[in-house]
C-alpha cells in the first residue's frame, strides 16, 4: 500500500509537470520504470527501502510549474510598460524603474540593454531548440505557437542591437550644445550615451519619464535633448562607464553564443554582436583603458579607469570574438589580485577607489562571459555568489563553458540556488511591493542582500524583471 501511494503521488507529480521539455519528462518515466521493477521483484523489502525510495522521489528538482507562465507574464510586462520597440530615439531600450501614475525612468539604460539583449538572445536559442513552451497569447496576442514567438523575438534582437548602434552614432553630437563642449563631428566607435529617450515619449499610458543622463526642471521629466532645459553640471550623466560596458558584453556574449544565421535587414545578428563588441573594448583600449568623452576631450564622469579590469574585459573580447589585445598582461596582476582578496571575505573594497557591490558584479560579470581565471572560474565565481546570492554568473559561466573536474562538485548547490530563486519570483514581477522581499530591487544580481530588500524608494515602484528572466532561460539552457 505505501509502494502503491508513492506511485500515485509520483504520477500526479508527472502530470503537474506536463509542460517541462520532453528530456525531463523522459526521466520522469524512466525513474518510474524504476518503481515498477521494484514493485514486481522487491515486494520483499523492508520498510526502510520504501522510506529510501520515497526520499529518492521527494528529491527531484521540485520547480515550480509556474514558472514559464510567470516568465511570459513578466516578457508581456516588459513590453507594455518598460519599452517601445522599434528604431526611433528612445526606442528598444528596458527602462529600470515604473513609477506607477508618476513616470518611468532610464536610470543604467545601457546596462539593463545588456539584459534585454541576453534575454532575448537566450529566449530565441530555447525557442528554436523546443525547450522553452511558449504561453499562448504572450507577450503578445498573436504568439501561439513557438514559430510565432520566434518571428517575433528575431526582430526584437534585430531592435535592441540597432539601439546600441544608435546610442553609439549620436554620443558625441548630443554634446554639441555650447558652453558644454566642442564638438568636431566625428564618431568614435564605442563611445556611447545612456539612453535617447526624448521628452515627448510615451509606453502605453505612461508619458512622465526621467533618465539617467537628465536634467530636472519638473518632477519627472528630466532630458538633456533639444526640447529639455540644459544644465552643465548634469549632462555628464549620460556618459559610458564600466558597468554599462560589461554587462553590454554579457548581452553581446550571449548573442554570438546562441543566435546563428538570422539576417534581417541585410544584417547578420551575430556579426553584428562582434562587431560592436570590438568597438566598446578597442574604445576603452584607446586611452591605456582610461575612458575619455572624445567629444569633450575629458575623463568621463564616472567608472572611467577600467585599467583594473582590463585583462577580464580582454579575456571576454577573446571569448566573444577570437581577437586578444596586444596589452593584454600589462594590469594582469591587478585582475589576479581581485580574485584572490575577494575570495578572502571582500578584502578588494579595501582597495582605493573601489566599491565591492560594484566591483564585484562587474568583476564577476567579465569573469561569467570570458572565462576570466581559466580552469577555476566556475569554483571562483561559485564563493563570491555567496555574498549576495548572485549565482547567475556561475550559471552564466556554465552555460558558456561548462564545468570541469574543479567546479563539478559546485553544480549541485548551484541548482539548488537556483530553482529556490526562480520559485520566489513574484508572478506580477519584481517591485517595491512585492511579497517576496528579495526581489525589491532594479536587478537582484546587481544589489547586496540588504538592497535587495529595499532600495528606500517609492512603495508604488515597479522594476523590468530582467534579472528573472535572463536566470530562467540559462537555467533552462543549462539543464542541471
């Protein structure tokens, strides 16, 4: 009678699980077929073999079937109330904050572009591959099968990739306004600006927006464009720093990684991800990994000495495109060195200038995408998530590399992090209010614990959701 039950339970539990890829379901069985051998020749057993068994069972990846459903909850959100899609300025990039009845803002557009792209990128190889289900009528009502929802997050890429470019086109020009700097019309490839968004823009209902590089003279509507009051000690603001150059790469990363052969326009999508990867790391290779603002001929504002960095952002260059720097070992202790003091409880924000939060995401980021300590990445990368749970990076770093003799005892704790994550993801996506504290922040894998639970902003705030689904598709892709 108990064998009898523990089978039941275990076909209730398939049944519940109807919608996970074929692969699982195909272990499901097969641990099953398990059950019936034992019910034909171990009837004999004792009760300590049943308990055994029943253990066995409880231990399964216990994934909330949910999941998918909230994913393509949150790609409808993503759409209707962070973005417009498309060419025009301001267009095809996530902003980061909904303010609800009171505006948008774009603050870190660049970076949460990054994740925008890596998601679609990832979403799009699941797609292809039949390992995503597709949620009929999201994110948007024409999608109702994978094909539709493949046609459709090929042109997004194409979007978001195109806004990059646009960024980086019209960086120097949005300088041009006297008495800020002198510009000399020349585009430099990599020098960007944040975002475009102009102060006419709308998503849905929403027209109240501020972004990362405004300049306030209302509540809420901030922009340094034409038709925006100008303010000179502001308009730095837009400037390219590190962080937003790093986790553009994991974007750009993921899309040489998992998208081939798709043309629109006439442009390949993976050609274009490595063309634009050159162009950011050759920028901050230009001034001995000093970024300059070319138009102002000037240090940028903020996260302008990426020298400390340097052999990580070269390692992920190599990784992406196959090109290494000729300078690649000239800050290379300094690189080594993060590793070692920030396995040793944090010790690199001792370092001047440093912040850990920010180092760390972005040392671990770099690290995720080029394979940055070789053969002990994965195990580094492993201790450090320790510190704020950010265990996306191990997982990015598996799926790009995979794991070796080194990290493989890693991999089951990191499942295990995992799906404990992805089951606490709130269904209406992450916000101020949502009921699971840990996810009150903009990205949870760029925030502490303690911020994590609360950036002390307003309790109507609503946030983009790309930490969520960017970990659900490498999950997936991973399949641990």
């Amino acid at each position: 009678a108990k064998l009898l039950k523990i089978i039941i339970d275990y076909k209730n539990y398939i049944v519940k699980r109807s919608h996970d890829s074929q692969y699982e379901r195909k272990k499901f069985w097969l641990l099953l077929f398990i059950l019936i051998l034992f019910l034909l020749f171990g009837c004999n057993s004792n009760p300590l073999e049943f308990t055994v068994l029943s253990n066995i069972l409880k231990e399964l990846p216990n994934f909330d079937d949910t999941v998918y459903i909230r994913y393509w909850m949150n790609r409808n959100r993503l759409k209707t109330q962070f973005l417009k899609i498309g060419l025009d300025s301001g267009n095809s990039i996530p902003a980061s904050r909904l303010y609800h009845g009171n505006g948008v803002n774009w603050s870190d557009g660049t970076l949460h572009l990054g994740w925008y792209i890596g998601t679609l990128a990832t979403e799009f190889y699941l797609l292809s591959i039949g390992r995503l289900p597709v949620y009929s009528g999201f994110p948007n009502e024409d999608i109702q099968t994978a094909n539709d929802a493949l046609k459709i997050v090929q042109q997004e890429l194409y979007f978001a990739l195109m806004a990059l470019e646009r960024l980086d086109k019209s960086a120097e020009s949005s300088f041009s306004k006297p008495p800020i700097c002198s510009y000399t019309h020349q585009d430099i490839p990599g020098f960007f600006i944040r975002d475009d968004v102009p102060s006419d823009f709308t998503i849905g209902n929403h027209s109240l927006y501020s972004s990362d590089f405004t300049i306030p003279f209302q509540k809420n509507l901030n922009s340094e464009l034409e038709n925006w009051k100008v303010n000179e000690k502001l308009i730095y603001n837009k400037e390219v720093s590190q962080d937003q150059i790093y986790h553009l790469l994991l974007g750009l990363a993921l899309t040489k990684k998992f998208v081939n052969g798709v043309i629109i326009e006439n442009i390949d999508l993976n050609s274009k991800a490595v063309e634009l990867t050159v162009n950011l790391v050759q920028f901050l290779e230009k001034n001995n990994w000093i970024i300059k603002n070319p138009a102002c001929d000037k240090k940028v504002e903020r996260g302008y000495d990426a020298r400390f960095l340097s052999l990580g952002t070269v390692r992920a260059l190599k990784s992406i495109t196959g090109i290494y720097a000729n300078d690649h070992d000239k800050y290379g202790k300094l690189w080594e060195t993060y590793r070692l003091l920030d396995n040793l409880n944090g010790l690199s924000s001792l370092l001047k200038g440093s912040s850990i939060t920010d180092n760390q995401h972005m040392v671990m980021t770099l690290a995720s995408i080029g394979n940055g300590w070789k053969e002990t990445t994965l195990k580094d990368l492993m201790e450090m998530a320790i510190v704020n749970d950010w265990y996306i990076y191990p997982l990015l770093h598996y799926v790009l590399f995979g794991s070796n003799s080194l990290s493989e005892a890693y991999i089951p704790t990191l499942k295990n992090k995992i799906i404990s994550i992805l089951n606490s993801a709130p269904p209406d996506g992450p916000s101020s209010y949502s009921e699971n504290e840990n996810w009150h922040s903009d990205n949870r894998f760029l925030r502490t614990k303690n911020q994590q639970k609360g950036m002390g902003e307003d309790l109507s705030t609503g946030y983009n959701g790309l930490d969520f689904m960017l970990l659900y598709n490498l999950f997936l892709i991973a399949n641990l």
